[in-house]
C-alpha cells in the first residue's frame, strides 16, 4: 500500500516544505514592514509605504491554508498508515526543515551581534531579530518534535497548528488594517501616479527655463514632438493639471488628491535627494483636495545652457 500512495507521499511532503518557507519569507516581510512602519528612525531616508505590505498578505493568505491543509491531510494519512512514518521522502524533509529553521536562528544570532559590535542596534533592528527568532523556533519546534515523536501521537502537533493559525490569522488582520480596503488602495495609487505626473512635469519646467531662459505660458509650451514629452493629465478626472507662473524664476502646480500624504504612507524624502539636475531639497508632502506646490528655480543650480554659435 505504502508504494501504491508512493508518488502522493512525495508531492504532498514537497508541497509542505515548499508552502512552508515561503509562507515563512511571506510573514517575516509582513511583520519587517510592520516594524518600519511602527518603529522610525532617524537615518532612514525613507518612510514605510504602508502599500509594501500587499504582495505578502496576499501571498500569506493564500500558500499558509495550503500549507496547513497539506500538514493535515499528512498526518491524518500517517495516523491510518503509522508504516509511513518511516517514508523516506518524510525523514529527509523533516530533517531538512528542522536545518532550515536552526539556520534562520543561527542566522539570526549573527546579524544581531554583527550590528552590536558595528552600533547599529537600533529598536527598529531588535524588533525584526525578534521577529526571526519567533518564526524561526516555532518552525523548529514543531518539527523538531514531529522528528522524534512516537507515531500516533499527534495531540501538540495540533496545538501547534492551531496557534499557528492563530498567529497568522492575527498577522493577515493587521496587514489588511494598515493596507486599507480595494477602493482606499484605488484612491492611493491615483495620488501616487499624481505626484509622479507633477514630479515629470516640474523637470520639464526646469528643462524649458534652461533652453530658453523663461518659464513657459502654459503646459502646451512643454510638449516636445521629437523627445516625445506630452504633458500628462490627472488620471482620475482627466483634466489638465494647474499650472501658473508666480513670477520670473518661480511657478506653482496644483492637483487635487483624495487623501493626505501622512495618511497614505506614501514615501516622502526626509532629506535632500541628488537627481540629474543636482540637488533638490523638493518635497511632495499633501493634504486632500487641491493642494499646489511652490518652485523657484536657482539660476546657479539650473544654468542656462549656452545656444552654440
């Protein structure tokens, strides 16, 4: 019977192993983008987007109910075949499984006395060490135990499944908290690509006071046949984004937005950032509505170009 259910046996063990790690990648993403979300620091340029979230929710939620599917479905046949117990197929992947863990958690010893020795402990780096360690020794735990057990007894490997769910059940809760429902996620990527759009046409501006040493009339001057430039529109109300001149050097663009930056979690360069043009100590923080954004170009920083004679 054992050889008849052979080829089960291996792909159902294979589906374990491969559902576990990446459930395992997919939890330790979601709760380091917790931790960056929650816990700031100072040397960090960059502000968590709480939309970093996604991909691994949605990995999580569906490869960790396969996974635990795939446990029950193996130990329920083992309790009906204990000869399986001896499949070699399930030694070596429980074996590996139990290596795999005891690396994340030696992995995780080094880069936490790697960072004390450097300076770099940070409540943000304990944090995420922390967060190794946890997943890290469940996994091992669990099948560390699975290992050595006596066949039949399966009584804690159900408790540790069950809390494993519970875990994970909490972890999926609050990611979908922080990412916010489908239509609020609409609504943010309509603002993202709304100061992508302003930040492209803001250099064109700049582009054009080089060329020509004066601002142009209207966002009509920007269009460009030959570098293919036309100025983008909104993309939720296809209108023309606002564009007035404030005086020589300087100029404004507006856009209406559906929510506020700090709100949205949309990353906000907290220092001066290096760009083809040189530095730019812009930023593109927003409430909702109509917001504008004032620019004034330096002449020293943005040269003209020279027309050649």
């Amino acid at each position: 019977m054992a050889e008849r259910t052979y080829p089960r046996d291996v792909f159902l063990h294979i589906l374990s192993t491969i559902t576990l790690y990446w459930s395992v990648a997919s939890v330790l993403q979601l709760l380091f983008a917790y931790v960056n979300i929650w816990v700031k620091d100072p040397l960090e340029m960059y502000v968590q987007s709480a939309n970093a979230v996604n991909w691994p929710l949605a990995t999580l939620i569906i490869l960790f109910p396969v996974y635990l599917w795939s446990v029950w479905f193996i130990n329920r046949d083992l309790a009906r075949h204990p000869e399986k117990n001896e499949l070699r197929i399930r030694r070596w992947l429980l074996y590996l499984n139990v290596f795999l863990a005891a690396a994340l958690l030696i992995g995780g010893m080094i880069a936490l006395i790697y960072a004390f020795l450097s300076g770099g402990v940070t409540a943000r780096f304990v944090w995420k060490v922390l967060a190794v360690f946890a997943v890290g020794a469940a996994v091992f735990a669990y099948y560390f135990f699975d290992l050595r057990r006596e066949p039949g007894e399966t009584s804690k490997l159900r408790f540790w499944r069950w809390g494993a769910a519970g875990a994970m059940l909490v972890v999926v809760i609050i990611g979908i908290f922080l990412a916010g429902s489908p239509f609020r996620q609409r609504l943010l990527r309509f603002d993202e690509r709304k100061i992508s759009d302003l930040q492209s046409i803001q250099w064109q501006i700049v582009s054009f006071w080089q060329n020509k040493e004066r601002l142009p009339a209207g966002l009509g001057e920007l269009e460009d046949p030959i570098s293919g430039f036309i100025p983008p529109r909104d993309p939720q109300n296809g209108a023309n984004y606002d564009y007035r001149t404030t005086g020589n050097l300087s100029f404004e663009l507006c856009a209406e937005f559906n929510l506020a930056s700090e709100e949205t979690g949309i990353t906000v360069p907290r220092a001066p950032v290096y760009t083809e043009y040189g530095k730019s100590d812009e930023t593109w923080k927003h409430g909702d509505g109509r917001q504008c954004f004032s620019r004034t170009i330096d002449p020293e920083l943005y040269p003209p170009i020279k027309k050649i004679r």
